[in-house]
C-alpha cells in the first residue's frame, strides 16, 4: 500500500477512486488505507506548492534559515526548549541536527523587520539559547521535490509513432 | 531531377496530413506520441554533460565505446543471463531504427522474403523494401493482436528469409508469454529462419517477466536482438540502441555501419553508460507510474465504451472504435477538431487495423484524466 504515498506525494489530489483503479483495487480499501495514514501521522497534511515568486504581492514575506545554539534542559534534553520555539507561529519549521549547532528553525516574516525583531526579541532572549546566525533566505529553486519555474513548455513533438 | 524509382514507390504514411494536422494546431492534449514524457535521470543527463566538460568530443570505435558495450554486456548477464561478447557481439547503433535498417541489409538478397506481423511499427515494411526484400504481413487483429505458430507457419515459403518479432508492441502494446515464444521459435528453427528481435519495450513489461528471444532454447545463434535507452531510460533524443547477436551478422552491420554513420555520437554514449550504472531505481519509478496509468487509462476507456484489453507491455493502449461507425482516420480527425484530443489512427500500423486507434498514456495523469473526459464527451455527442 505505499503505492498509495507515491501517488498522493505527487498528486495531493488524487481521488480514492482513482487510485484504486490504479492500483486495482477497491476504493474502500483505499479510502481506508488513506484513513490509516491519516490517522498515525504518515499522512500530515495536504496543501498546494505556491511558487511565491510568481504572486507579487506585498505580504509574500521573507524566509530566514536560523541556526540556533542551545544549552540542553535537565531532565528534557532538547525537547523542552525545542518546544518554547516552535511553539512561537513565526516557526514554520524547527529540526534538532547533529554539527555545530543544534536547532534548524525556520522562520517566516513579512519583511526583514519581522524577522529580525523576532530574532533579536523573542528567539535570543530566550534562557536557553546560547547563541543564533541568522540566514536570509535570497531565492528559492526548488520546494518539496519541486522545481521552482514558471510552467515548463511541452518539448516533445506532440504526434510520433 | 527523378529520384529512385526504389524510393519514389516507397509508400508515404498515408496519415502523414493528420500528423501536420496536428502539430499545426494549440492547446492540443496529445495522446499521440510514441516517446515518454518523462525527462531522462539527471544523473544520466549529467553523465553527458560531464562528458562535455571533459573534453569527449571525439570519434569512437565504429562498434560503440568499449565502456558502453562492457556495460551492456553485463547488463544483459546479469538481469536475463544472456551471453553476448563485448568484442564482436554487440554493436552501438543510432537508436533501435538504425540497427534494424543495417540487419535488414546485411542479411536480404534480392527477393528475400521477411514476415511482419500486423500492426507494427511504421517503418519495418519500407525499411525491408528498401533493402531489396518483400515484406510479408501477417494480420494478427483476429488473434488479439498476437502472432500465432499456426499463422506463421502458414506464411513460410522458399523465399522467406526470416521475421521482425517486437514485443511489447508498439502500437497494441501486446507482449508474448515464455511459452508462446517458445512455440514460435520451434517454427523458425524449423525453417532455419533470422528472427529480428526489437525488444525496445522490454523493461516495460507489466504482468509477467519479459523473456528475450535469444533467451529460448537454440534461439540464440538465428536470433539478432535490438534493444535501446529510448524507452526503458526516457532517453529517445539521445538516439543510442543496440543490436547483439550472431558474430557474422554483426560484423556485416558495423561494416555498413562504419561507412554510413561511423560512430554514436560519443556524449550519447557516455551518457548511456551512466544509464547502466545509475538508471536502475527511475526505470523502476517510470515503470510503477505507466502501470498505474495503463490500469486507469484501460478501465475508463471500456466505461465510456471503447472496448479494449489490457495490454501487457510498453505505453499504448489500442481500443477498438468499430461502434462508432467511423473510420480510423475520420475518428481521429473528428476529436481533434472537436476536443482537441490528438490520437494516432491504428491505419498508421497496417491496414489491418481499421476501426482502432493508438492511444499513448506517456502523458501525466492530468492530462489523461482531461483526455479521456473529452473522449467521452465526444463519444457522446456522436
């Protein structure tokens, strides 16, 4: 039934009854299946890949890559203070990695502003963190497995044998 | 100025105005092309690029990069256990095309006779006549577009010098099982006959395991096998094939070979060659996402009527439009002006194939998806 993930991470769209006829099999089986996922959390969400370069608006914001340093809890280890910052809504993404720091948090903002007053405001300030370096995110080529480009034009002929 | 009259009587594709049609028109969903829509593995793509970047910009052995014919001489050990030398048993070709043209010249004296099954591939019959050979067809529409021993033993005479077998087939997507082949291969040993093997769908096989023919009990000496990276790798564009066989056919091709091509262009060979190292796991995804698409695509396509059985191999489906009343051509042309769905009419394959069409599912399922609620939409209205 993995199939069922390869489908769905290409497709979020796809139909049970679809996929059962892709798979042969019944779209209760499917719908089940797809339920299952859902319920253990293999299956988190479903959403569209927005490539924002394309929607020139003001609110399109600002991504910051924030490497943070941090001095583990008694007891908690990482876990608790990793918890503090995500829990903040400006975190869209936060991972414990093994290097030279320790979280990977991801931040959006509207503006540079935004970003930096969280940074300077909220994210340092906090007692367990030793130290954060900041990256501004420039451009993004690809997100999720997707390439970034405006639509890509068809470059087969379009009749052969 | 008069040209051949060899080449003036060669019979033009009579759909030749449909497929300029088609290519003149926008907004086209086309399901229509022989090609995948998938874009050859980076890693691949990169192999070639790399190649540039090094300076490969040479000629190469007439047979094709040792590298490469190492590789293929591997490949094909490993994954069917076949034999072929990389010394004098493999030679590089341009594509699948090429080698099929060279083996036809190398093995047909004026007035050979070659059989073809039907439908086949466009260019078997001219590129045979070409050669200075008659092509002989067998219409298998009866036979669920299978060649049957009773058939071809029926169609042998003195004359017949061997057959072009290509399973899975392009255009019913057809493919034989172990035992069916090896019936056939009694009656061409019998008769001592060539089998010219296109297997270039091979690694599209879906419900069973793809037997090549030299594979079959005392098959391989009569046997020259084509295969290529067109469709297993999505590598059309790059034009590299491959033909093994028979050491004496062999070196009869790569002489033609030598004095009409030369060489592979040496980036599409060193790109080839990654393809053996790195394609393994994309074929494997490509493969995964057309059955996926064939089992939709076959089941749609009998709910809105358009009776058709599954097929076994490659990317085509070949429904039967006898209901309609309409003909190949006229079906064809109608959804196209109507729903701007493009489809190849199965007359393109022989005339046998009356009253089907080709449909490809080398399309994204969006598209499919899109295409078969126009085709139903037209179905409907006519």
């Amino acid at each position: 039934m993995e199939e069922i993930l390869e489908i769905l991470e290409k497709d979020g769209r796809a139909t049970p009854e679809e996929i059962a006829k892709m798979l042969k099999k019944k779209p209760q089986e499917i719908k089940s299946a797809i339920k299952k996922y859902e319920k253990e959390g293999v299956i988190l969400k479903y959403k569209a890949v927005v490539n924002r370069d394309l929607v020139r608006n003001e609110d399109a914001g600002l991504r910051a890559l924030i490497e943070v340093n941090i001095i583990p809890q008694k007891d908690a280890g990482f876990d608790k203070i990793a918890e503090r910052i995500y829990s903040f809504p400006e975190v869209s993404s936060c991972y414990l990695i093994s290097g030279t720091y320790d979280l990977l948090v991801i931040v959006e903002g509207k503006n540079i502003h935004t970003v930096s007053s969280f940074v300077a405001e909220k994210l340092s300030c906090l007692e367990n963190v030793r130290g954060t370096t900041t990256h501004f995110l420039l451009k993004k080529y690809k997100e999720d497995g997707v390439i970034l480009k405006h639509k890509e034009e068809n470059k087969r002929i379009a009749i052969s044998y | 100025m008069k040209i051949s009259k060899k080449v003036d009587q060669m019979q033009p594709s009579g759909i030749r105005a449909f497929f300029d049609l088609v290519l003149g028109m926008k907004d086209v969903i086309s399901l229509g092309v022989g090609e995948p829509d998938f874009v050859t593995p980076w890693a691949i793509r990169e192999a070639g690029i790399y190649s540039l970047e090094q300076g490969f910009t040479s000629y190469t052995s007439n047979k094709g990069l040792y590298k490469l014919r190492l590789g293929l001489h591997r490949y094909l050990k490993s994954k069917y256990d076949l034999d072929y030398s990389p010394d004098d048993e493999i030679l590089i070709t341009v594509g699948v095309s090429e080698g099929l043209d060279l083996v036809l010249r190398t093995l047909i004296n004026p007035g050979d006779k070659i059989i073809i099954p039907e439908p086949c591939y466009v260019s078997y019959g001219p590129v045979t006549e070409l050669a200075g050979g008659s092509a002989v067809y067998i219409d298998t529409t009866k036979d669920n577009f299978k060649l049957t021993p009773e058939k071809l033993e029926k169609a042998i005479d003195k004359k017949t010098k061997g057959i072009i077998l290509n399973y899975p087939t392009n255009p019913t997507g057809v493919s034989y099982r172990k035992k069916e082949l090896e019936a056939l291969s009694k009656v061409i040993l019998k008769h001592n006959l060539i089998c010219i093997s296109d297997e270039v769908y091979g690694d599209l096989t879906y419900d069973f395991e793809h037997t090549p023919f030299p594979t079959l009990p005392g098959s391989k000496k009569n046997t020259v096998y084509f295969n290529g990276f067109s469709k297993s790798f999505a590598m059309t564009g790059w034009r590299v094939g491959f033909a093994c066989g028979p050491k004496d056919i062999i070196a009869g091709m790569t002489k033609i070979h030598q004095y009409t091509i030369m060489c592979v262009p040496i980036t599409s060979q060193m790109a080839a060659a990654e393809a053996l190292v790195s394609g393994k796991k994309p074929v494997e995804e490509m493969k995964r996402e057309y059955r996926r698409r064939r089992e939709l695509v076959v089941d749609e396509l009998n709910q809105i009527g358009l009776v058709c059985n599954k097929p076994q191999g490659a990317f085509y489906v070949f429904p039967s439009i006898k209901k309609t009343g309409l003909q190949s051509l006229e079906f064809s042309q109608k959804l196209l002006k109507e729903e701007k769905v493009a489809v190849v009419p199965g007359t393109a394959f022989g005339q046998c194939a009356e009253g089907y069409i080709r449909i490809s599912y080398a399309s994204s399922l969006e598209n499919l998806k899109e295409a078969l609620r126009r085709i139903s939409n037209f179905l409907n209205k006519s």
